[in-house]
C-alpha cells in the first residue's frame, strides 16, 4: 500500500462490510469525516466551538510522546517526514509529515482490534492539533501497524481526516458520563453500564455495557440518533467515544467507536447477530457544526 493511498482512505465517506486493511480482512468498518452536508474539501467541525486546549511539550518528539504515553496500546510513536509519490506524471513528488506508530492487539480479529486502533485514531487528532498549535507543521496522515503477542505485525491504511483543528469538545467526568448512560441503558436492553476515559487532549470515554438480548440493543443502537440518545450528544461532540455492548457470557457483540478530532471511527458487529446490524447506518457521522 503506498503512502498516498494511506493519506486518502481518511477522505471517505465510509467504507462498509468487511474491510481489507493492509492485505488482512479484519471484518471492521471504518467511517471517516465526509458528510453529505459539507461541501468537498472543506474541512468538518465536529464540535460546537474552536478555542484553546492543553499544550503539550515543547518540540515534536515530547509532544508525540507525552500524548503516546497516555495510550496502553501504542508504542513507537513518531512523526517523520515523508516523500508521497505523484499520481501521475505531470506531478512532482511531495513531502508530507506522518505520524507512524504500533497497536498492540491480543489477536487479528475484528473485535480484538478496534479498541487499540482508536486509542490510535484519539493519538492521531491530538499530535496534529498540538503540531498545529506549536507551529511545527500540518500532519497529513498516520499509518498505524498492528503488532500481535506473538510479534507478528500487519501494516494497515490510515489517514487524518479534513477536520477543523482546535476542537473544543463537551468534556464531563467518567462519573457524569456513567450517571447518564446508566439512566437510559434500559431503553436499550443493556444493563452493567461500566465507564472509564482515556485522556487524549480531552477526556475520551469507554462504555462497555451488557445486553440479554444483544440482537434488539444492537437494532435500537444502529443509526446516530440511538447513540445520541443514550449518550446525552452526538458521539462526534466528544473527544472520543467507545462503546461496546457485551452478551450475558461477557462476549463482545457490537463495538462502535468515534474519534471526531482525527476525523474517524470504526464499528464491528457479531457474525452471530446474522446482519440484525446495519452497518452503514453506524457508520454516517453526524456532520457536526459546521
């Protein structure tokens, strides 16, 4: 996969079923920040305002490790500068800044995989603002390799989306975002909410929940509107959201994550949901603000 295929898989709209991601069919999906309702190549604001946010070292390489250390299943990150080579012959090669970086996940399998690619994707959005805020220039992509227990290692696409830089999203305690998921959890079939946060430039928040009937808890969590709704917002107007409802063995049947400030997220559902999932519908992200 060359660099500027992996530069473009984040100008998306989505890509739906099961997804070939570096030679490697995971059976995720990933969605990135097109919408309908924005005009091609204008950049996606997610949040409902711009403004200051937490800085973050002093040069690149303390930026990209400070927010690295805050991620259990990233390791070797770095942005280098790179050549993209020209689509065709009237172009001249490029330099672009590129973040590159390791996922260490139990296995190859999709629902192994998408909780360590979106602590990637929440690293991604926080060293381009922060390179952004500090002057040291415009990174243009990620490309991410997936790093399996036994060292085995599977190079996968990746990208930054066009997104608005400086994002201030709605940012509450794990608590307060618990207190509201466990209020509206039976609605949708689930019970046991439990909530934790990762800490990108804001607080990213983990939901993991069970269901008795995961079929009719995934049908009532499928489109924006459900997650809305159990969320208190949109999934895009957070740092970051992971949500992932379990069966009553603990056996992950859907996962959904967003990662607005990368542009990005993926969904998995259970094969043996037998397709009660549409997957598509997970997959359109609000358009935002703007």
């Amino acid at each position: 996969m060359t660099l500027r295929r992996i530069l473009k898989r984040k100008r998306l709209i989505a890509i739906l079923g099961a997804v070939a991601i570096g030679g490697a069919a995971f059976g995720i999906a990933s969605a990135v920040s097109g919408t309908t309702k924005v005009q091609p190549g204008s950049p996606v604001l997610f949040a409902p305002r711009t403004g200051s946010l937490p800085t973050i070292g002093t040069d690149g390489p303390a930026i990209v490790q400070a927010l690295a250390s805050h991620f259990p299943a990233i390791s070797g990150a770095r942005v280098v500068s790179t050549t993209i080579p020209p689509e065709s012959s009237d172009e001249a090669p490029t330099q672009a800044l590129v973040l590159m970086y390791d996922v260490h996940v139990p296995s190859f399998d999709g629902s192994a995989i998408v909780e360590p690619m979106w602590e990637g994707d929440l690293l991604a959005g926080a060293v381009h603002d922060e390179y952004i805020t500090h002057s040291l220039g415009d990174v243009k992509g990620a490309y991410p390799t997936l790093v399996a227990p036994d060292g085995s290692r599977q190079p996968t696409g990746g990208g930054i989306g066009r997104v608005v830089a400086s994002q201030v999203f709605e940012d509450v305690p794990p608590t307060t975002m618990a207190s509201r998921v466990a209020s509206r959890a039976a609605g949708f079939h689930l019970r046991d909410v439990k909530v934790t946060s990762l800490l990108a430039l804001q607080h990213a928040y983990r939901i993991v929940a069970t269901a008795d009937d995961p079929s009719g808890a995934v049908k009532a969590l499928t489109d924006n509107a459900g997650i809305t709704q159990l969320l208190g917002n949109s999934p895009t107007a957070f740092e970051g959201t992971y949500l992932e409802i379990d069966d009553s063995s603990g056996k992950p049947m859907f996962i959904r994550s967003t990662a607005p400030r990368d542009g990005g997220g993926s969904a998995w559902v259970s094969p043996e949901l037998n397709g009660g999932a549409h997957v598509g519908d997970m997959l359109r992200l609000p358009s935002g603000q703007g």
